[in-house]
C-alpha cells in the first residue's frame, strides 16, 4: 500500500494532468484531501480502511467547527474525487464515499441584470476618456458572449472572426470553443481597435486584445473594477459583478426560447447539470409572468 506522500503526489498529478483542472481548483482539491488525512491521523485511522461512520464523524467535525455548510458541501466534493481516484488506481475495491451525502444546501439563484439595466450601465461609459470604448467593448463582449473574466482578460485579437461573428475561447483546462458574438459587439470591438492601434504594447502582449494603458494584459481586479463603477453610476443597487453579465447572458437566452444544451455549450460548461441552475431563474420569471399577466391574478 502506498504511503501518504506518494497517494499525494500522484493525486496532484491526476488532477493537474488528466482531470486538466485549474491551479486553483488543484489547490482547493489538495486542501479538502489535507483536512481529510488530518482527521485520521488525529483518529489513528488509514485512508484505505476508512468506513462510512468515520467519514460521517468527519463531517460532523466540520459542522462543529463551524465551517458553513455550502464548504462542507465542497469539502465532501473534494473528499469524494479523492476515492474515486483510489478506485481508478486500483488501490481501493469499494469507495467508502458512495453514501456520503452533502449538507443540504439552497439554490443560490445569481443575481440577474435586465436588458435596461445593462443598457444604462454601457450609457454611464464616458467615450471621451482613453479606455472608455476600450470598457464599453469588455462590457458588451462580456454579456454578448457570456464570458468568464478569465476568458476575456486572455483573449487575443486573432481570436474574434469578424466575417463569420464568432469568437474563439479558451476556458477551463484549456478547452477551446466558438462562441457566437453579436453585431453589436463586433462594433465596439472595432471602435476599440482604433484606441488600441495607438497604444504602445510591451512585448509579450502583442495579440492580446484588450490592454491596460501601458500596454499589458488587464488584470481580473481591473475588470471588477469598471464593472463596480459603471454600476454605481447607473445608480444600481444590485450587487453586480463581470459574473452577473455571464449570468444575465445565459438567462436571456433561456427566456427567449434558446435550447438549454445550446447555452451550455456557449458557457463551456463541462456538466448539463452546471448550465441547469438556470431554469430556476426561468421558472421565476415565467412564475412572474403569469402572476402579471394572467385575468385570474388581476384583481
């Protein structure tokens, strides 16, 4: 049986090389397999006999402790990806995870911008400033598009296909997909193009697309950043984010009739399940619409 250290080792590989995570995603993975060991230790227990009632007494250590159920919820995630890959490397025959069940959670709906809402904000963009066509371009880019902030920081100019009004992504694990871009963002795109010809750009940057005035990549914090001032000076109370527009772009699309596996594969989401959490939203609005709408509702 393998010891500790190379479990670990070649669990961060597996992570890294074949489930093609994140840095950040291996990091919180390692993390939730670091509190498990801890727990043996301290009950002089090993990984490999490790039973249900043990892990449900590790799950009450959490909740006791105070860590909030949905990090529970993620912790028993972690947990669960670690024996299954136990399994995958024949280390284990029977995956004492299979029971274990999450701490029930709500469905944190995200908050959603109205298409008014978003106009005003694109509005309060002054285009007299040096960066302002530069953020208008970023803001419609990301709710045109339904773009993480990771995935518009790093996209390069080659990247947008004007003719054919697409754009090409590259998004979690370095998976690659088309995405549709509208008329309107090509547009700003190209009004853009005209601010950036005159920046100087530091090497290294060349076909990046959006830059800071010094020439390099924008950083996620910018992006938050004219996010939260345009925002305020809509005079919107909602707590809004570069998310809320990838929000707002996929729930747009479902009340308007689109597919589900459409916008799942414009979000690059991995999972059916992810891209799901948007029919609650539907269901809301269309609860909404029949409440205002229906002559049974009408007093």
């Amino acid at each position: 049986m393998l010891q500790r250290k190379e479990i670990i080792r070649k669990y961060h590989i597996y992570l890294r090389l074949e489930k093609s995570l994140s840095p950040h995603s291996v990091e919180a993975y390692m993390a939730d397999v670091d509190k498990l060991f801890r727990f043996l230790e301290s009950e002089k227990l090993h990984y490999s006999s490790i039973t249900y009632e043990d892990l449900q007494q590790f799950v009450a250590q959490l909740h006791d402790i105070g860590i909030h159920p949905r990090s529970q919820a993620r912790i028993i995630s972690g947990i669960k990806s670690f024996y299954r890959f136990l399994l995958l490397e024949n280390l284990l025959t029977t995956d004492p995870t299979e029971l274990l069940e999450s701490p029930k959670i709500g469905v944190k709906l995200p908050e959603v911008l109205g298409v008014n809402e978003i106009n005003t904000i694109l509005d309060t963009i002054d285009l007299s400033l040096p960066e302002g066509q530069r953020n208008r371009a970023i803001l419609e880019t990301l709710y045109s598009c339904g773009l993480r902030v990771s995935e518009v920081i790093t996209l390069r100019y080659f990247d947008v296909y004007f003719e054919e009004g697409f754009i090409k992504v590259e998004g979690k694990g370095g998976k690659q997909r088309l995405v549709p871009i509208s008329e309107t963002a090509l547009r700003e795109i190209r009004n853009y193009l005209y601010d950036r010809n005159l920046i100087k750009v530091k090497k290294g940057f060349e076909d990046i697309l959006f830059l800071s005035r010094r020439g390099t990549a924008l950083s996620r914090i910018m992006i938050f950043h004219i996010v939260k001032i345009q925002t305020a000076m809509a005079g919107i109370t909602k707590n809004v984010s570069p998310h809320t527009f990838r929000h707002s772009f996929a729930t747009h699309l479902l009340e308007g009739g689109a597919n589900l596996r459409a916008i799942q594969e414009m979000l690059g989401h991995e999972k059916i399940t992810t891209t799901e959490i948007y029919t609650h939203l539907d269901r809301e609005f269309l609860r909404r619409e029949i409440l205002t709408h229906h002559p049974r509702n009408k007093q």
